[in-house]
C-alpha cells in the first residue's frame, strides 16, 4: 500500500509541475491590476479604457489597440463579468497575453497572464520532501453551526474576508492538533497553515487540501500533499494568510516546500 501511495504521490508532484508551468498558470501572471487604483481607466502597459461598475467592468478600445474579445479583433465598448476560468479561456487577449477580469469583495480588477514571463523562463521545478507515510494521518472534521467569515490579512498586503466552515483535528508528531479550515464547492476541504520551516526551509505559508469528509468527519490530512500558494510562484497573486491558529508548532519536512 505505502507503495501505491508513494507512486500516486509522484504522480501527483509531476502534475503540480506540470500545473503550474503551463503557458497560463501562476508563473504567467505578471500583474494584477485594481480598477479603483486606476481611475482613469488606464492600466499601464494595457491598452484600451477599463471602467468598474457595480456588476462588471466596461471595456472600450479602438482597432489600433490590438485587443480581441472573444477571439476576434476588438473595437469599440463592451461589458465584462468576472472570468470564471480557466485563464487561457478568457475573453480578452492582447497577443498572447490573457487579460482575466477578477472581483474581490466589490473591487474589480484586470489580471495579466504572459506565457513569456520572466519567472515561467526561470522556472526549475519545485523543491519537495519525498514521500513519507508518517505525514499522512486520520482527520475528523468537526463543521460549525454556520459558516464563520473572519477578516485575514493577504499576501498583497490588504486584508479581505476569509469564509471558515469548522475544524479539522489530528494527532501528528505525537500531539493532537487542529487546523481551522473553509470548505470548497465539491465538499473538499482547504487549510492554510504554517509550520516550523516556514520562512525557513519552506515558503512562509503552505496549501493544504484534504479530500471531503464521509458523513462521519472522517478524512486524511496528508502534509505529503501540502503545496505552495499561487503567490510562492507570483507576487501578483492575493494569496490568504494564515488564520490565528493555524502556525503548527512542529517541522512539517513534507509536501512542497520552495522553487527549486
């Protein structure tokens, strides 16, 4: 079996390389742009105008620009929703750049992916623990009455609403311990958490993703699994900090740790 885990653990790692390399993953993206810090509609080096309002951003450019909307050449107005994804899809291009329209909190912004990024070019691999089944433990997820949004600081500084839905307790390292954790669409759950070797030997704060609980609360926390957030590939990235909580106070020497 430790075996099994062990080859579905390198599969696993040769696919977040994979993942993360592509023409439009994080290594792509080389702006995000806020509207409200633009009021004049003009990003810099993005043509055409971008207008925030309540439920979109208008969008106006002339032909010279060179942007496309919907693959085709552009001019004229239009207005855009947030991008749903995946990024190459997105609506607006300008070459081979993929300009992704984001709200967060009522602020719409522009995000930039460029597949001739510097940091794509740069890009080694992703320095990672092997595989070690003592990382990987029983979990029991305990949900809240409802969910419990707090405000947490960003990886760009600002601070925004953080949607928790309970906690998760495991023994690892031969204590009980808990991470506050949200809850994603499909019944997975998401931690972000930080250890010992944060800012050390690892990147200051890792992703961690444990598989949706049975009706029990029954789940693994496999820290062999644990990944680098958007931002550890891209400054431009709004990654959420840690909750207070959540910095274990043991030396997790698994999961991703840094770019090679």
């Amino acid at each position: 079996m430790t075996t099994d885990a062990s080859d579905a653990w390198k599969q696993w790692h040769e696919d977040r390389v994979e993942s993360v390399s592509a023409p439009y993953g994080p290594l792509a993206l080389t702006a995000t742009h806020w509207l409200e810090d633009h009021p004049d509609g003009r990003l810099p080096d993005i043509p055409g105008k971008w207008v925030a309002q309540e439920d979109g951003v208008v969008l106006t450019a002339t032909g010279a620009d060179g942007l496309t909307v919907a693959g085709r050449p552009f001019a004229g107005g239009t207005r855009l929703a947030a991008d749903s994804g995946p990024e190459s899809g997105s609506r607006v291009a300008l070459g081979e750049k993929r300009l992704v329209v984001l709200v967060r909190e009522g602020v719409w912004g522009v995000r930039v992916f460029d597949p001739d990024s510097a940091a794509r070019r740069a890009f080694r691999g992703i320095e990672a623990g092997p595989y070690d089944p003592r990382w990987s433990v029983p979990g029991r997820f305990t949900p809240y009455d409802g969910t419990r949004t707090i405000r947490l600081g960003n990886a760009d500084g600002r601070e925004r609403g953080f949607d928790l839905a309970g906690e998760l307790a495991f023994s690892l390292a031969g204590r009980e311990r808990t991470l506050k954790v949200a809850q994603r669409a499909d019944g997975g759950l998401w931690a972000v958490f930080a250890d010992a070797t944060s800012g050390d030997t690892s990147f200051r704060f890792r992703f961690l993703f444990p598989a949706a609980p049975d009706a029990e609360g029954r789940t693994t926390v496999d820290f062999n699994r644990a990944q680098l957030p958007p931002c550890a590939f891209a400054g431009h990235f709004i990654c959420p900090l840690p909750a207070p909580g959540n910095t274990l106070d043991v030396a997790v020497e698994a999961g991703e740790r840094r770019l090679s």
